[in-house]
C-alpha cells in the first residue's frame, strides 16, 4: 500500500498501515492450525483420534496436539505456517510495546517481557512435540498458557481508549478463561477416571481455546490503525492523542469498568516490592499461627492426654495487651522490633528440643498476634493503607495454601521442617527478615493515644473475628481439608486432592476480588444466608453437591474478611481481637474435642459434632454481619470510594493473586497424576502388602516424618499397605495430609478412608494395584473412640481381590471392641473373593477377639499365628498363598513397627474358576500351612530385601526374628 504521506517524506519508499501486521499474524497462525486439522482428518483420521485409552468410534474428534505433532505430512504444514507467524508475531508485540510506552511506567515492560516469553514458549512445543520429548513438550506448553494470563490481562489493562477493541478483548478474554474450566474437568474426566468420549469433548474445547487464543490478538489491529509503516505515529496516539468521536473520558470510563478501576495508574517497582512484602509477612503470619497446633499436639498424643502443654494454644490472645494504653503505644510505636521479634516462630527450627521448639513457636505467635492487630490499628486512620494491610493479611493465607499444595500439605516453613524433610526454613527466615525491613519503613498513622471512633458494638466484633479467623484456618489453610470432607472413595464421584484444589484457590481468589470490589453485597444477609447453605451443605453432603457448598463457604469467608476486619479494628482492638482470638481458641479445642472426646475433660458431650461447629462458626460470624448492617457500615466504604487514589494499592494486589494463582497452576502441573503405576514383582505375581500405625506423620523429635516413611516403604517395595492414625486435616495437626505424598512419590493409588467430619484418628489404603471401588465403614464405638475401615476392591494382575484396613478401639473400651470384632468379621466374611486384612486389633494372638477375626466366619487366616510378640498389629488373609512375612523396626519414625507380608497370586487357568475356588484346592491344614522354609528355596522374587538384615539401615532392621519368615509353598 503505498504511503499518503510519500511525498512529505521522500525517505519513505514502502509504507503500510500497522493492521496489516495483526491480520498477517492471524491468518497465518489460523492457516498453521486448519491446515494441519484438514490434512491430519484426511489422511490419519483413525489415528490422530486415538489416545492412550480409547480410539474411534468412542473418540470421533482429534485433539490440538495429535493433529499438529503426531503425523507426517500434517506436522510440517503446521510447523511451516507456524514458523511463518513468528515475524509477524514479534512486531505485533513491539508495536503494541510502542503503543502502550509511557515514561516511567513499568506495566508495558512487564507485558513485553511476557509477549516475547509466550512467544518462543510457543516455538518450544510446537517444535518439540509430545512424540519427541513429552515432558519437555508439556512444559513449554504448559508455560506458553501460564505466559497467556499476565499478557491477556497486561494487554487488557493498557488498551488505548477505543470502545470496540476494549469490548472485543472483554468478550474473548472471557471466553478464553472461561474455556479452560471445562477444559481441565473433561481432561481430567479422560486422565483420571478414563472416561470413554471425554476426551472428543475435551478436544473441542482445546480447539476453541486456539481461535479465542489468535482472535485476541487480532484485536490488535483495531489499534494498531494508528500506526503506518516504516514505523510513523501518524495520529498521535501514542502521544496521547484520541482520534475518536467518543470523548476520551468516557472512552476511559469504559476501561476503568472493563479492568476493575485498578489500572488507572502505572505500577512502580517500589509498589511492587512493597505489595511482596506486606503479602509475604501474611504468608508468615499464617505458617506460624497454623504450626502452632502441630507443636501441641506432638505432647498430648505422646502422653496419650493431656499434657499441659496445650496452655500454648492461648498464645494468640496477646492482643489483650493492647488494652492497657502504654503498651498499645509502646507497640504502635515499634512495629519493626515487634514483628521481627515475631519471627521466632520461623527460627524455631533450629531448637532441637520438642519442648524449647514449643516455647518458640508460642512466642512467634504472641508477637504475630500482637504485631498484626497494632499494624492494623496504626494504619486505620486511612482507608487505603488498611485495605492494603487487610489484603495482605488474607493474601498471605492464599500464598500459604498454594505453598502448601506446592510441598504437598507441608509448609515449607513450618518448625516441624528442616532440610532434611523438605524445609525451606532458613530461606522462608531471610525473607521474612527483608519484608518486615520493607514494610514497617513508613512510620504508624495511628500512634495508639486516640480511643474508638466507630459506633458498633466490639464485643459483636469480636466474636465475627473468631469465627472468621476459625473458619479460614480450618477449612482454607490447606486446599484439601474441604475436598476431603466430601470424599466418599472409589470410584471417583467427587473431586480429587490433587486435580481439583484449583477449584478452592480460584474460590479463595474470587472471594477476595468479590470482597473489594462488592464489599456491601458480601457484608449483607443475603450473602450470609447463602453462605450458610454452603456451610450446609458441605457439613451434610458429600461428593460433588457438597463440594460445591465448600467452594461458596470458601468464597463467603475470603470476601467478608474485607468488611469485617475492618470493622473490628475500628474499635477497641484489645476487645476486638484479644477477646476474639480468645473465643477463637475456644473453637480451636471444640474442634478438638469432638474427635478426642475420649481424652479430653466433657468430651463426650460434644462427641461427633461437626455439625455444631460449624453453626457456632456461622454464628459469630453473623454477629459481625449484624454489626455491620445496625451500624450502616458502607457510609464510610462509599466515602472511601470516591477519594482520589484510594484504590491505588488494588492493582498490586490483584497483581499479587495473579501471581500466586500462576504458581498454583505450575505446581497443578507438576502434581498432575500419571496413573502408570506398577508392582514391584508383577513377573512373579507377587503382592507385598503392609501396615502401619504412622503416629500422624511425626517423629520422635516432633519432625515431620513423610520422607522417612516414603523411603522405608521404597526400600522394603510394598505394593500396598494400609495406614492408620493418618487422619490430619484438623487444625491441632496442621491441616495436613501425608498420603498424597506418599503415594504420588511412590506411585499407588490413595484412600484417605473416612473424612475429618467423620471423627475419627484416620485409616488410609495405598496400592500399587488399581483401587476399582471402596467403602468406608464406622463400626460399632458405643463407648469408646470410633473405629474406621476400608473395604477396597483391587485389580492385581487381572484377579479380583479384596484388602481390608481397619483401626479398632482402644484397650479401655473391651466392649467396643468385642462388637467391631463382630462387625468386620461379618464384613470380610461377606466376601467370596481372594482377601487380606491390615489391621490394629489390640488383642493378643490366639485369645480374646483374635478368634472372632480368625474364624469360619471371617474364613481369615492369620498370616504367622506362631508371632506371640503381637497386640496391635495383624494381618490376616484368605484366598491368597501366603509366602513370607517380616517385622521391621521403626527407628525413630513413629511408636510402631512396620508389618509386611508378601502373597502369590493363584495362576490364571483359562477356565473361569474363580482365584478363590484356585486356592481352596490349594488348602491344606494347619501345620502343613504354616511350616517354615528357608530363604534359599523360595524364588528370588518372593525374597524380602537383604538390606535391612543385621544392623540394617537408618534404624531400620529385621526385628523379633532377626529376618524374614518364609512359609511353605
């Protein structure tokens, strides 16, 4: 096209308008892609709708990556065309770079940096296909989408005032987000649950995802009009200029309303650092105040009651203090000192005394307590630098949930870590040093010598800010306590730890957006009364309906964090949140006591009720939505609204959840299950099963004991072993949950067994072997604590065979246990299939209980009925061939040995015969059954590993025989 201005110019000797380069770069990305897709269906129809589970007629629609990496010829007309796009693509990033510049803005750098990013990512998966380098594939893929949301958005925030581009951008950046979450639930539904047709459906969705992907960059070219090439700014716009008829203000009006107001102003690296170290110093505050329970706990569960030790979970009411005026003052006065000081809760893991360690802990939560109730106080004569702090706080809850699914359920700088388990303390302390320099360099607006100054009543405040303070630390401290709760087993009817915990943060994260941008609707009854049908529904639902009252809970209390927090700290903070931390500590040990009723002081009067915590909780926190409502709170929000650069901050924090949510979705990335799990022996068609009593996954030093268990197992290669005292998804433990470490580092399928709303200390089942259905069952506790177990169906090697894994009720109670004797005898009688039991019966071999589980009824056989050193610890088995059984000693891990035994499957005879029938003509009696062999004459796949004979390794060895017991074949 030649140039308008050519002769004003003789230089110019080709000139083109700017568009040119957004509708080059979009026909030839949309041509890579068609191109490919006509080819792939003409030529391998058959073959690129095939996946690794099913293919055509089940398939009939092929995916974005086995039309474009797959075959020849259809990959190279793709990788032309694409490589065609890149010119084109780099210029569109630099013309919008240059469109976007302004001086002293650091917003358009940051969104260059990620166009360029998302380019070359771009480059990586399409030349290094998933045939070529899988792994590889998928992580320049996977980068290539996370590049997308600070770019999409990025693009979003600095639209030049044009209507129809900012409404198009608005529509298919919509599109494009929204497109991914049924993308990721059919992917899931073909990866996980190997649905048949899922991945058809999931495939139209992915191709969607690439014509909303390029038509948001077409839209460009609506901008890009302004420019003409050799590159001239023929209308001024990058100067500022608006060649629109519309008027320039309500041009941006109409952005402001597309970008949530908060992009009004440019960031600054200042800001930036500023937001990353109040957010971090809340990610702080919420690793030490949820490590707390964890120290705790350690005492009582050794000393098998109470301790003494659970005084320390009164160290959050220190903000009582600041109801005596000269230490509100000495302490609004010296945040710094305070919140350093508050520190020592991260350094605690240099203590190596449980006891001192505790000492440490209760102190840093004193000081975090104290240090973030006067913080806020200080900053509560101005409205922004409050919702800052405020945002920071609950921020620092989200990052702490998102680490924690990144460490799986630990966090990283808890006292419970350290290098050797997976901890990052000595990192997590420096930082926390550098943020607390940052963040406490501007001195307190409110020197703590003025009285209240908001009407309304504190007592009210105080109980909202026990409830909420409650509610986020015991549901949203750990992304999959609620996911848990609605576990039912397999198959899977409800969503999973760890392909759906990105359902819970994009709920946490919505709740926060909705908190500051609808603060009056979330603050109304409306959204308490529909918050209190989630919290329904969670309590009394499982599977999916209950999930979905979970994520509107989860979304509930993140937003009405906003309001009342800042209503609270408007009044006497000493009442608001030293009485409020006080009644939170009150439902810390009801949450407690309904599980340990058994040990604790009027347990039973308060025994298996979630259901009233959970109305206790909505309750406080409706006296705070009472408050706000009587004392028409929003006035001051609606002043606050209208002052200029009052929202200045929200863009750094939205910034700051857009940040943390990428990290989650790398860590999604990484945790995704392959589900390619295998025995350790299928060649033999050996089975090595195991039980464990796991002591809550802490040590005898109070260390987080995962990696230790993880290695133990490895090494001694059980193919599936049941764990007890695994429930941890309480506040007093952590929120934690060490199977989903174990069995993604190990490679089995995990059930977690009866949820935390089911009240009891936990039974878990892991295998090597495909789980195809599961039940959980509560037996008969009319005294005692209750009793959980599993009845797990798996596929090994082709063969049906049950596993039961079971916790009986504890020595005081013999009635208890004499009707779950009963109970499970009946159950595993029930079935006609090849069955085991892994068990912690508190009985002695041969007496009592032990005939009612070993009987005609339950048709089990002990699996060594010569180990007279048992009480608690049994496997039992029918239907199997019993060839060897070993007892290996703990080390420091827990208070209990490990137990495995290694079966044979009968061969497969062609005929039909059931694997049970197979071994009933197998029978024989007692004594030729349990005669003793030696090593040497059973084959090498059926021999226990060598390494833990003599003095074995870290602790561990062959105990009470001193080495494995090898049975008649």
């Amino acid at each position: 096209m030649a140039s308008k201005y050519k002769d004003k110019d003789a230089g110019v000797v080709l000139s083109f308008n700017g568009s040119w380069v957004s509708w080059t770069h979009t026909a030839i990305a949309y041509a890579a892609f068609i191109s490919a897709f006509i080819v792939g269906v003409s030529l391998h129809y058959h073959k690129i709708v095939q996946n690794e589970w099913y293919g055509y007629p089940q398939e009939w629609f092929p995916s974005v990556s086995a039309t474009i990496g797959d075959r020849y010829p259809e990959r190279s007309f793709f990788m032309v065309f694409i490589a065609m796009t890149a010119g084109p693509r780099f210029a569109l990033v630099g013309l919008w770079y240059l469109l976007t510049a302004k001086p002293g803005q650091f917003l358009p750098k940051f969104v260059a940096f990620w166009g360029v990013f998302r380019t070359l990512t771009c480059g990586g998966f399409t030349y290094v296909t998933s045939t070529d380098d899988h792994d590889w594939h998928d992580i320049f893929m996977i980068s290539y989408i996370v590049a997308t949301i600070p770019w999409t958005f990025g693009c979003l925030a600095l639209s030049p005032p044009n209507a129809k581009a900012i409404k198009y951008r608005k529509y298919l950046c919509g599109l494009f987000f929204g497109t991914m979450i049924p993308l990721v639930y059919f992917f899931i539904q073909h990866k996980v649950h190997r649905v048949p047709g899922a991945y058809t459906i999931y495939a139209f969705f992915e191709w969607a995802l690439i014509l909303f992907d390029v038509g948001y960059d077409a839209v460009t070219a609506l901008d890009f009009q302004t420019f003409e090439l050799v590159v001239k700014d023929v209308k001024g716009l990058s100067k500022g200029a608006h060649p629109s008829s519309v008027s320039a203000a309500e041009l941006e009006k109409e952005k402001e309303l597309a970008t949530g107001g908060v992009f009004s102003q440019g960031y600054t690296v200042g800001g930036v650092v500023d937001t990353a170290a109040d957010v971090y110093l809340g990610f702080v505050f919420w690793s030490v105040l949820t490590s707390l329970g964890v120290v705790v706990w350690f005492f009582p569960l050794w000393y098998m009651g109470i301790s003494g030790y659970e005084v320390f979970v009164m160290s959050s009411i220190s903000p009582l203090l600041l109801g005596i005026r000269p230490i509100r003052s000495l302490v609004v006065n010296n945040l710094r000192a305070v919140h350093l000081l508050s520190l020592a809760g991260v350094m605690a893991y240099m203590v190596q005394n449980p006891v001192y360690r505790l000492f440490a802990v209760g102190f840093g939560v004193s000081m975090q307590c104290l240090a973030w109730t006067a913080t806020l106080y200080s900053e509560s004569l101005h409205e922004g630098r409050l919702e800052a702090k405020i945002l920071a706080l609950i921020g620092g809850l989200l990052m702490s949930s998102i680490v924690k699914f990144a460490w799986q359920t630990n966090n990283p700088i808890w006292p419970i870590m350290h290098a050797a388990n997976g901890g990052w303390n000595g990192t997590g302390l420096i930082l926390g040093l550098l943020a607390v320099l940052r963040s406490t360099r501007r001195g307190p607006l409110h020197t703590g010598d003025n009285g209240d100054r908001q009407a309304g009543s504190s007592i009210l405040s105080a109980f909202a800010i026990a409830g909420l303070f409650f509610g986020l630390h015991s549901l949203l401290s750990d992304t999959s306590t609620m996911i848990l709760w609605v576990w039912e087993g397999y198959p899977i009817r409800g969503p999973f730890s760890n392909t759906h915990a990105w359902y819970t943060i994009f709920a946490m994260t919505g709740g926060m957006v909705l908190g500051l941008l609808r603060p009056g609707f979330v603050a109304s009854w409306t959204a308490y009364g529909i918050a209190c049908v989630g919290a329904a529904m969670v309590t009394l639902y499982s599977n999916w309906f209950g999930y979905y009252g979970a994520l509107i809970l989860s979304v509930y209390l993140m937003g009405v964090s906003i309001p009342l927090i800042t209503s609270a700290i408007k009044k006497s903070p000493a009442v608001t949140f030293g009485l409020g931390f006080l009644f939170y500590n009150f439902l810390v040990l009801f949450h407690v006591w309904v599980v340990a009723y058994a040990f604790v002081p009027g347990g039973p009067l308060v025994r298996e009720h979630t259901d009233w915590i959970m109305i206790t909780m909505m309750l406080c926190i409706g006296a705070g939505v009472f408050d706000l409502t009587s004392t028409r709170a929003g006035r001051s929000k609606a002043k606050y609204q209208k002052r200029p650069n009052a929202s200045a901050h929200r863009k750094y924090h939205f910034g700051a959840m857009g940040v943390l949510n990428v990290l989650f979705l790398a860590a999604a990335f990484l945790r995704f299950p392959t589900n390619d799990y295998k025995p350790y022996h299928a060649e033999d068609r050996v089975l090595t099963a195991g039980i464990w009593t796991i002591h809550f996954s802490l040590d005898n030093d109070m260390w987080s004991s995962e990696y230790r268990m993880r290695d133990l197992i490895k090494e001694m290669e059980v193919d599936v072993i049941g764990l007890l005292e695994s429930d941890q998804q309480r506040i007093i433990m952590g929120n934690r949950d060490s199977t989903q470490l174990l069995a993604e580092e190990l490679g089995m399928w995990v059930d977690y067994g009866p949820g935390p709303n089911k009240h009891t200390w936990g039974a878990a089942l892991l295998s090597k072997f495909p789980i195809l259905n599961s039940t959980h069952h509560l037996l008969p506790s009319p005294v005692g604590e209750l009793a959980p177990a599993i009845h797990a169906t798996l596929d090994v090697y082709g063969t049906l065979v049950d596993v039961f894994v079971f916790h009986s009720g504890q020595e005081e109670d013999p009635e208890d246990r004499r009707l779950q004797s009963e109970y499970l005898s009946k159950l595993m009688g029930s079935t006609s299939r090849p069955a085991f039991l892994l068990s912690y019966l508190v009985t002695k071999p041969l007496e009592g209980n032990y005939n009612t589980y070993v009987s005609e009824t339950s048709g089990m056989h002990d699996v060594d009925p010569s180990d007279w050193d048992r009480w608690c610890e049994y496997i039992l088995y029918k239907g199997l061939r019993r060839v060897g059984y070993a007892r290996v000693s703990r080390s420091t891990i827990t208070d209990t040995e490990l137990q495995v035994a290694k079966f044979v499957l009968p061969p497969a005879d062609g005929s039909g015969e059931s694997a049970l029938q197979a071994q009933r003509a197998w029978e024989v009696d007692d004594a030729t059954r349990n005669s003793r062999v030696e090593e040497r004459d059973v084959p090498e796949g059926w021999r226990f590993p060598a390494v833990f004979r003599g003095e074995g390794v870290r602790g561990h060895r062959y105990h009470v025989f001193d080495e494995p017991r090898y049975f008649n074949y």
